[in-house]
C-alpha cells in the first residue's frame, strides 16, 4: 500500500517507521517546506500535522481522491465542512483523536463506567489529561472525547477548563510538562471515596501503529468511519 504522510513531525517518522515495517511505501512526506506532489499516487494519506494545516491537507487528500485517516486535533470548528467535502468527492474518511488500541479500550470503558454510575449523584466527575510541552491544543482530543462520553450518561452538559465549575460542567485540568507522551485520568469523588480510571502512554508507537491499522482499513473504501468500525467494537 502507498501512503502519503501529511505532517513529518515525531508522529510522523514514528508512522513511516511502523508503516516500512508493515511492507508499506510511503509516497509523500509533507511537513511545511514542501507541496503535495506525490499525494495522487498515495492510497490513502495519514494526517499527523498541526491544527492550522488540518484542513488544506484534508481537503488536498479528498481533492485527489485519496482517503484521509486524521489523528490531528485542535480543527474540529471545521469538522462539518470536511465530512461534507468527503461527500462529494466520494471519499473515504477516519477522524479520531486517537488511534491507539489501549486508548480505544479506555474510551469504551469510560462510556460504560458513566452509564453505570449515572444514578449515583453523591459523585462529581473530574479529568486530568497531561502532555508533553510542545502539544498546541488544550484540552487533548482525547480528554474532550472521554468528556462526551461521560456527558452522554450523566447530568453534565459541557466540558470546562474553569477552575470552578457549575454543576452541569465537567473539569479538565490540561497539564503540559516535558516529553509526556499523553496520560488521561477520569476521577468520580464522593465525600466517602473516589473511583478512578487511568490511561498511561509509554511512547508514541501505539499512536501510530493504530493509525497505520486504520489506514489498512481504510485503503479501497468510501464514507466516513471510526475507530470502532476499525476496531469491530459494537
């Protein structure tokens, strides 16, 4: 499989690696010195760049008839406007805010841990997510989708960074500190205990492999999926 890089950060060179180990080849390694020549042999792009690039490199992908796998966070404001140009172009689109396996695991236990603590409203829900220095969005991709799916089951409405929150808001404390990979924590605390769940990244490799895997998937489809369509989760 041909695959075009759009972003050649650390992810970036993380990807290429797992990809060269899979028996891919990758036909484009775009970071900001260079244009998308070499995009239209691709079979599908990854896109790990910045939030200000998200859009033109998705955009490019759907205007070359290239499916686009997009770990990139930071540019939903623009969601609507790519998965309605992913309709007509007829292509193939998976946007997640992380790829990892573990990660993905970690979400569907979220959503199950919320479902069933819903009734218990002696519990508030807080989340700390932390990241390495050089992560521009805050909060993470990951900790506004564990946001949504604890809002899913419970009285919160909307995801806050105030320190001191209403009570329909849930709290992300956003920690930024060396070369953190990404660690999320979802706490419920009651005046008599707390029960807590946390996700721990060791290195950016199950990013990437995840993002790869969905790129296999991906390569020869149209629509728009996710990692539970990758993942077979039901």
């Amino acid at each position: 499989m041909k695959i075009a890089l759009l972003g050649y950060g650390k992810m970036g060179q993380v990807i290429e690696k797992i990809a060269l180990e899979r028996g891919h080849e990758i036909v484009l390694k775009k970071d900001e010195f260079n244009t998308y020549e070499g995009l239209e042999k691709a079979d599908v792009a990854i896109d790990f760049s910045v939030p200000a690039a998200a859009v033109a490199n998705i955009s490019a992908s759907f205007n070359n008839q290239v499916p686009v796998v997009s770990g990139t966070t930071g540019w939903l404001a623009h969601y609507d406007e790519m998965i309605a140009l992913c309709k007509e172009k007829n292509g193939g689109f998976i946007s997640s805010s992380n790829f990892s396996l573990g990660v993905n695991l970690f979400f569907e236990l979220n959503s199950y841990l919320s479902k069933i603590m819903a009734p218990y409203d002696s519990y508030k829900v807080s989340m700390e997510e932390i990241h390495h220095i050089h992560k521009l969005d805050a909060p993470s991709g990951t900790a506004i989708t564990l946001a949504e799916g604890v809002m899913e089951h419970s009285k919160y409405s909307k995801w806050t960074m105030d320190t001191s929150p209403n009570e329909n808001e849930l709290h992300i404390e956003a920690i930024r500190i060396g070369e953190v990979p990404g660690t999320h924590t979802v706490t419920y605390n009651s005046p008599i205990d707390a029960i807590e769940i946390k996700h721990t990244a060791h290195n950016r490799e199950g990013f990437a492999l995840g993002a790869v895997i969905a790129a296999e998937w991906l390569a020869g489809k149209q629509g728009v999926f996710t990692m539970k369509d990758v993942l077979n989760f039901k």
